[in-house]
C-alpha cells in the first residue's frame, strides 16, 4: 500500500451581499465570498489537498476560472470530479482534515452537515472528515472580514502489488 499526503490553501474575498456558501453549507450572512465558482473556500482547498496529494496539479489546472463550465458551479460537483481523477489514478482517500479561518459567522453549529455534505459526495465515512474553525482574534483582512480562508490535509491511498 503506498500512502502520500497532501496539502491545500485557499482564499476569498468577502462582500457585501454575496451568498456565502462553505461546505456546501449557504451560511446566513450579510457578506459571502466572491469568485467564480460557488467560491467555496473550504471545499477549494479539499480539492488542492486532494490533488496535491496524488500529485496532479491544482484546482485551477483541472477547472479553469475563465470557463464558463465552472461559473457558479457547485463545487460539491468540483470535489466529486477531483475524486473522480484520484481514482481514475488508483487512489482512494483515507482521511481529510481542514481549518476555516473567519471572524464571522460561527461554524460549530454548521461543521456536522458540512461533513456530511462532502461524505455524502465523495462516498466516504463522516468520521474521516474532519472540519475545524477559528477566528482571526480581529487582526488582519479576515479579522476586519475582507476576506476568508481555508487549510486542508488529506491522506491518500493506493493498493500496490508488491
Ligand atoms: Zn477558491
């Protein structure tokens, strides 16, 4: 069995009157992220982790932001495709583990459906995907709520002959 890890980073920015969709969760908020996907950032940075790990570039490699394929695009449907390629080269994934810096709004109550919005999509165990969230303590463009970001690192496997 070869084991590898991977590791994912995004960001976005935050405006007024914008949906605000993390994890495939639409958050109740006066701003959302801006891009041009869903831009959500948690599952952006699953999908680098996951690809970083199986070593096959990035997000913006596979699905590029100036095709209109992608414009507005769940990106539930980004991290199904992303597995899909992961597979397709023999792995299967083991464990996700991701951190959401924001100042607002509260994550803890979201965290459960979230897991379970990405278990659901990628046909894994809620109890290998791990969310955690923290605040800024104010300091900083996500403490003065201008922007968002999201860490992950994932474990990939793949069944070797030998
Ligand atoms: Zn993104």
């Amino acid at each position: 069995m070869k084991i590898k890890v991977g590791f994912g980073f995004d960001v976005h920015q935050l405006k007024d009157g914008h949906p605000f969709v993390v994890g495939g969760v639409n958050l109740v908020h006066h701003k959302g992220a801006y891009g041009h996907s869903d831009a959500d950032v948690l599952l952006h940075a699953i999908c680098d982790a996951l690809l970083g790990a199986a070593n096959l570039r990035d997000i913006g490699f596979h699905f590029k932001n100036t095709d209109p394929q992608w414009k507005g695009i769940s990106s539930l449907i980004l991290l199904k495709e992303t597995v899909k390629l992961l597979a397709e080269n023999g792995f299967q994934v083991g464990n996700i583990d991701a951190m959401l810096c924001l100042e607002a709004p509260k994550i803890n109550p979201h965290i459960p459906k979230m897991q379970e919005n990405i278990a659901s999509t990628i046909g894994m165990d809620v109890a290998d995907i791990s969310i955690k969230a923290t605040t800024n303590e104010t300091m900083g463009f996500i403490g003065r709520e201008e922007g968002v970001v999201a860490y992950a690192v994932c474990l990939i496997e793949k069944q070797t002959s030998s």
